[in-house]
C-alpha cells in the first residue's frame, strides 16, 4: 500500500471478511525494558506479521533483555533485519518521557 501521511501502512485481508490496517513500522524500544521493569505488568510485542523464526528471535531477545542478560542494540539491529518499512520508537521515547523529563527538571529547579 502506498505511502499515507508519510507513514508506510499494510493491509492484511483475512479469511472470514475483514481487512486490518497495520502500521508498517515495527515498534522497537528495548532500552525501555530496564527503566521500566517492575513498573509494567508485560510488554507487547506485535510480531504477527512475521514468520515463527521471527517471533522466536525477537522474543527470545527481548526475554534475555528482561532477565538482565540481553543487550539493546543486537534487538534494535535484530528488529531492522526483520521490518522492512524500518522501526519506531513509540511514544516512550517521543511523548509521554518527554513530559516525565520537563517534570524532573522543574522539580530539580525548584529544590535549588
């Protein structure tokens, strides 16, 4: 499909009728999985577009990450290899941290 506001979508037609529209970038943030373990019930990880070797790889990656033994980039070059319309951070990085970062600099002025 192409391009629609800049952002590449695919569209998926299944058996029983309905059509679902998927956002072409894979997320990708493994360097949250540290800062917000405890914090989190689960992470989600949308990999039903690949096949089951992706799946495995990538939730073996982000498994070892969570158990302190896995490494952020090697998921992040991982995650590249398997999304072909590239990967996204989401809104952790982008939106709602950006808030939580202004907060800890306002409160970090105020107690000076």
């Amino acid at each position: 499909v192409a391009r629609d506001g800049g952002l590449p979508y695919e569209l998926q037609r299944r058996s029983h009728g309905d059509t679902v529209i998927w956002e072409g970038r894979r997320l990708c943030a493994p360097e949250h999985v540290a800062p917000t373990s405890g914090l989190v019930d689960a992470w989600v990880l949308e990999l039903a577009d690949l096949q089951p070797q992706g799946v495995a790889a990538l939730t073996a990656a982000y498994h070892a990450l969570a158990n302190g033994s896995g490494d952020p980039a090697a998921i992040t070059a991982l995650a590249n290899t398997l999304s072909p319309h590239g990967i996204f951070t989401g809104h952790l990085a982008q939106g709602s941290r950006e808030l939580d970062l202004v907060v800890e600099r306002m409160d970090a002025a105020d107690a000076l």
